[in-house]
C-alpha cells in the first residue's frame, strides 16, 4: 500500500537525524558560513530532493503509468532514500539498495521517519544488488534515481542488461535526473559547459572554475595525479552520464520503441528548461545523424521511462 507523503513534523525529526550525521549543529554552523552552498546541500539531504521528486516526478510516472500503485519497484543506488521514500508514495513498495552503508543508514532512518512501511533499504555491493536484482520474486520496475553518472560504462550497462532481462512484460525502468553524456553543459557536478567531455587530468586543473564550493572542496581533496585514480575519483562523483549508447548496448536498437515519456513532458520541463540551447543543439545532431534515436535522449538531464514490451516484441540485443 502507498505511503503516505511526509508531514513537516516528521521532516522536522528527521532533520535532527541529518545534522548528526554531518557532524553536528556546530559543524553545520562553520559549514554554513563557509558558504551558502553546504546549506542548500542540507536543505536538500533532509528535504529539498524528496520534496522535488513528490512535487516533479510522480506525478510523471504516476500520469504515464496508471498502474503505479499496484507496482512493486527495486531501486538501485538510494543514497540517503529520497527517492525511494517519495516514490515510496505511489507505488506498493520500493526495495532499495545502495553501496554506501552511511547512506542506508540515513535511508532508513527516513523510512521510519517517514513512515513509509513496507519500503526498505539496504546496504551491499554492485554486484551483490545485481544478484538481489536477479533473485528478487516480483519486480514490476526499476527506479535509477542519479545514479548511473556514478558509474562506469561497464557498470551501466549491466544493470540496465539485468534490469529488463529480470523485468515481465509492462515492467518499467524509471530513469530520474541523469546528466546526459552528449550535452554541452554539465548541470550535475561542475555547473560549467564542456565538462563532462575533459580528460580527468584536466578536470582537475579547472575545478576552481566549478561555481558550487562544496564540489570545489571535494576537488580540491584529491591529491592523487594519477590518471587512473583521478577518472575513479571522478567517475564516482557524476562527471559525466551516460547517453543512448548504453541502452542500445544493453537492450537494443529498439530500446528506443520502448521508451514511454516524452522530449519535454510538462512536470519535468522546469527542470530542462533552463538548458534549452543545449537541448536543441542535440536535438537537430540526433535527428539528422541518427534519426531512429528517441527524441527523450536529447534531453541535457536525462528522465525517461522504458515501458518492457509483449514477449513476442522484446528488443533483441
């Protein structure tokens, strides 16, 4: 049964749990003079992101799959659970997993906060998620909420791989607020046009022209000059996304038949609004050099749902 969305009082005694684990009320003072960015990134650890994803995102994937709240969905990479306490208010449950044990923690306690019960979270490694993934009894979707830019290629495409191959006819994948490989401007992790496509050498050389200083802050701690362990560092953090390449890779050149939302759906067009150069600059390249690309990933921040067809109609890889 869906939950029910979070009141002020139970997002006020979550916050409490937040500020503890970022080292307390007089750390976040210090944080906070430093620079008005660590707050906003408060603001959206308690709240900010949840509250965007109920106002934004259910309400598009409520709309484009009517079924919703019949539908059981595994989430891949929850973080801290904001989404998956949001979505956690539309469908039947949400099974959620992330790398990073300090983040479940943080999941969790928001479920109980939140009192979304019924929805989970837990800790484990990639390929241990993968083989949940494979062993769950019933999925009926896949929620990648941010999470694909922290991963590499490989990675991508193996969960997208088991991820439809795992899913029944009508399942879902729900991708949410994904940075797009192919688009100029890097709205995710730089906030600076062209990012995404610098070697990781030279990443770190302009990390000062980054315009959110805590992202400056954890560029600036990176000692290391070696070029692998930079692209690690940076792989994590979001650089860059993936673009249809991975999908077709994964699932095959009719991924793109499967693909059930829009270029510019009307709740998640604030959100691309403000990159509409760099939308239509994709847009007329995809159309002319590869026109059987769905119009959706030309979006500069990817949100589009994949709709798995009859059995007689599956892509072939």
């Amino acid at each position: 049964m869906p939950a029910a969305s979070a009141t002020p009082e139970q997002i006020k005694s979550y916050e409490e749990t937040v500020a503890r684990a970022w080292g307390g009320r007089d750390k976040l003072g210090t944080l906070f003079a430093s620079s008005p960015d660590y707050h906003l990134a408060f603001i959206d650890a308690v709240y900010g992101r949840y509250q965007g994803a109920l106002d934004l995102l259910v309400p598009w994937v409520r709309r484009l799959v009517p079924d919703i709240a019949v539908r059981r969905l595994f989430e891949v990479g929850c973080g801290t659970g904001s989404s998956t306490a949001a979505f956690a208010t539309i469908c039947e449950q949400v099974t959620a997993f992330d790398v990073a044990e300090r983040d479940v923690v943080l999941a969790r306690e928001r479920l109980t906060h939140f009192a979304a019960i019924g929805s989970t979270a837990d800790a484990c490694d990639f390929p241990e998620i993968l083989r949940r993934l494979d062993s769950e009894d019933r999925v009926d979707g896949v929620l990648l909420f941010a999470v694909l830019e922290h991963m590499y290629v490989s990675e991508r495409i193996d969960v997208l791989r088991r991820a439809w191959a795992k899913l029944p006819p009508g399942g879902i994948i729900v991708i949410c607020e994904t940075p797009n490989r192919l688009s100029y401007f890097d709205r995710h992790t730089f906030r600076q046009p062209f990012m995404n496509m610098l070697p990781p050498e030279l990443v770190k050389l302009w990390a000062a022209t980054c315009t959110n200083q805590a992202t400056r802050d954890q560029i600036e701690a990176i000692r290391s000059e070696d070029y692998l362990e930079l692209r690690d560092k940076f792989v994590r953090m979001g650089q860059s996304g993936p673009s249809f390449h991975e999908f077709e890779t994964a699932i095959g050149t009719n991924v793109h038949r499967c693909v059930i939302s829009g270029e510019f759906d009307p709740e998640i067009s604030p959100i691309n609004g403000p990159y509409r150069l760099e939308h239509d600059l994709l847009s007329r390249a995809l159309r002319e050099r590869t026109p059987h690309v769905h119009p959706a990933f030309a979006m500069p921040m990817l949100y589009v749902i994949l709709r798995k067809p009859d059995r007689s109609h599956v892509p072939i890889v």
